[in-house]
C-alpha cells in the first residue's frame, strides 16, 4: 500500500512534470507567436527589433510607400512641364513681339509696308470718332479748342475742281491710294489744319542713306471726267495744287514732295510706275530751302535715273507757315508738254516745249499725281510734313481762300 502510494506519487509527480513541461512549451509557443504578429503590425518596430524575418516586409512597405512620394513629386514636376500650356501663352507674346519689331529693320519692312497702310486706316477711323463729336458739342474740349478756333472754314472749291482733298473726313479715302516705302506713313490729324479742322501728316523715319528710301505718297488717279478726255485717266492739261507746311528745314541727298508719274505694266504683268517730273526742295548755303523741278525724261522720251534738274526757284519756301504750291501740268509724247508752277501765286518757273509723258502701253488709269514725303539721306533722318486742301482743277485755284 505504502509502495502503491509511494508510487502512485512518483507517478503522479512524473506525471504532473510532464504536463508541467508541456504547459510551458505550449506557453513558450504562444508567446512566440504573439511577438511575430505584433512585429507584422508595425513593421517600423518588427525592422529595427527584428531583421531577419519580418525584414522582407518591412522593406518592401518603405519601398512602396517611398516610391509614390517620389512618383508624386515627380508628377507635379512632370505636369508644370506639360502644362508649359505656358508656353502657349508665351508664344503669343514672341508672335507679336516679333511683328512690331519686324516694323523696325529696313529688310522686313516691304513686307510690313502694308501694314502702315492699314495702321493709316485705323488710325484714321478712330480720329473720325473725334469731329463728330466735338463737332456735336458745342464747347469742345480745352485740348482741342486751340486748334478748333484756329482752324479756318472748311475750303469751299468752285463747281469746276475736278477733285478735292481737304481731309475734313478725317481719313486719306479722298486719295486713290496710299503708297509706303521704308518706314513711313500717313495719319489725318487735328494737331493742325489749312482749313477745316484736319491736315494729313507724312511722317518718314531713319532716312539715313540705307538701302530702302522711307516715303509715303499721296496718290490721284482718279478725278471727274472731263468733256471729249479718257475717264480713266487724269485730264490731258490741268492744275494741280496742295498746301504744305514744313515744321523745320531739312537737309537732304534728294526730298522728292510732289511728283508726276504713269503706271506701267512689265513684262511679267506686274504693274510699276516711272515719275516724269518731280519737285523737290534743296537747301541753300545761306540755310533757307527753295524748290526746283526735275525732270526723269531722256532725250529720246524715255525714262531716265537719276534725271536732271530743270528750273530752279529763287522765292525761299517758308518754314512754320502753310505754303501754296500749284502747277499746270499738260501731259504729252511730243515736245510740246508744259510744266508752269507757282508758290503762293508767285510764278517760279514755266517750262513749256518738253514731253511730258512716256509711251508707255497701259489700259486703265497710267497717269498718277502724288503729293510725298519721299527721301533719302536727311537731317534730321526723321521727320514729318503735313498737306491739306490739295486739289485738281481745270482753272488755276491759286492761295486764296
Ligand atoms: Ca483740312
């Protein structure tokens, strides 16, 4: 009984041992796996703590946490670029950057020489705003009241005048075209007036002796028929006059302001012109200016460059005050063309006996009248005239009212 119990006990000790032992492996176990599970929570505690196995999964989530943060601000950096949408506003800017100062250089500018034509249209229109107006209202305004009062009337031209310019429009539409070389342009303006309220600025710029000559130029193709004449062509004897006014005495290789001209065609069809005579002012060595006719016709009746000086004028052409300038102009092939001229009703020369006109084979409008600011080689290399109450007539006109 004594070794029974004796080994019952054993026994149970053994037996309570052995389920001691496995209680303690099952309690190792569990704490084991408790620790893995927690390390796969947080895997920045699981990589510091332990490397080995949780390892892989700790560095793949800095990896890809890693990576979008990068991808991100790759992708902003990425869109700016593309969104260089920029860079279409920008082009915008380059493009009209580029054509103001393509107006500039010399070379660019045949292609820009419509342009000044159409700036002239603009220009024009929005001044047309101003006179009716100020016409409108009685008072107008302070700024341009000086020039208001001091405008005369606008001209009144007998029934007989074939055409007139008086600019009072606004605008050049009176004139059958606009012709721009170089830089230059036309623009109807207030600022002063022969009569009426407007004048018509001619403006050259960088007249320095460069390869293209700045000229604007004032052209009549087109007046009312004459009785027994060509309508299509300017009248076989006429006057034509303008007055000027020149704000400061320019010196000058050659300042072509007033000219005859007959339109042509080549040989390629495209249509040219050939001046015949021109007036131009000279400088003299006491400082005053004076003008002189020169004439482009050869001894055989051709055109020639850069031509000969046929009269000169002995009267001094004012400065800073409008001066009348009319010549009878009788258009012809054979030596018997006219060319008298006066400036302010004083007769400067009267040449008679010359051809007048080229033959040259042309089936609408090739005779031409233009009024210019047209040179080369001045001083000052930029500078401005104006013209108004310019006219053709089959009567002489003469500086009065
Ligand atoms: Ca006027």
């Amino acid at each position: 009984m004594r070794l029974l119990s004796h080994l019952s006990r054993r026994q149970l000790f053994a037996g309570s041992s052995v389920l001691l032992m496995v209680l303690l492996v099952g309690l190792a176990l569990a704490v084991s796996s408790i620790s893995s599970e927690a390390a796969a929570d947080d895997p920045g505690v699981a990589s510091a703590s332990n490397p080995s196995t949780p390892a892989p999964a700790t560095a793949l989530p800095p990896l890809e946490t890693a990576d979008p943060p990068t991808s991100v601000p790759a992708e902003p950096t990425a869109k700016p670029t593309t969104t260089v949408v920029s860079p279409s506003t920008a082009k915008p800017t380059t493009t009209v950057v580029s054509p103001s100062t393509a107006s500039a250089p010399p070379e660019t500018i045949q292609a820009t020489s419509t342009t000044p034509v159409v700036t002239v249209t603009t220009t024009t229109v929005a001044t047309i705003t101003t006179p009716a107006q100020t016409t409108s209202t009685s008072p107008p305004p302070s700024t341009t009241s000086t020039t208001s009062t001091t405008a005369t009337p606008a001209r009144q031209w007998g029934e007989a005048v074939l055409w007139v310019a008086d600019h009072e429009s606004g605008n050049v539409s009176e004139w059958t075209r606009v012709s721009v070389s170089g830089d230059a342009d036309a623009r109807v303006t207030d600022e002063i007036a022969h009569s009426g309220r407007f004048a018509n600025a001619l403006t050259i710029r960088d007249a320095d002796g460069g390869p293209t000559s700045p000229g604007v130029r004032m052209a009549v193709e087109e007046v009312l028929p004459v009785p027994d004449q060509d309508p299509e062509n300017l009248p076989t004897e006429a006057y034509y006059s303008v007055y000027y006014y020149f704000p400061q005495v320019v010196d000058s290789t050659w300042w072509n302001i007033y000219q005859w001209k007959q339109a042509y065609l080549r040989s390629d069809g495209s249509q040219s012109r050939h001046p015949v005579y021109t007036v131009n002012p000279e400088l003299r060595s006491d400082g005053s200016m004076y003008l002189k006719l020169r004439s482009k016709v050869g001894p055989a009746g051709d055109y020639v460059q850069p031509g000969s000086t046929l009269a000169t004028s002995s009267v001094a052409l004012p400065i800073q005050s409008w001066v009348h300038l009319e010549c009878l102009y009788r258009w012809s092939q054979a030596p018997d063309g006219r060319i008298a001229c006066w400036q302010d009703g004083v007769l400067l020369w009267d040449v008679s006996g010359v051809v007048t006109e080229f033959d040259l084979p042309y089936n609408k409008h090739p005779r031409q009248w233009t009024v210019n600011n047209y040179a080369n080689d001045t001083e000052p290399s930029t500078h401005t005239i104006y013209i108004d109450d310019a006219a053709v007539s089959p009567n002489r006109i003469g500086p009065g009212s």
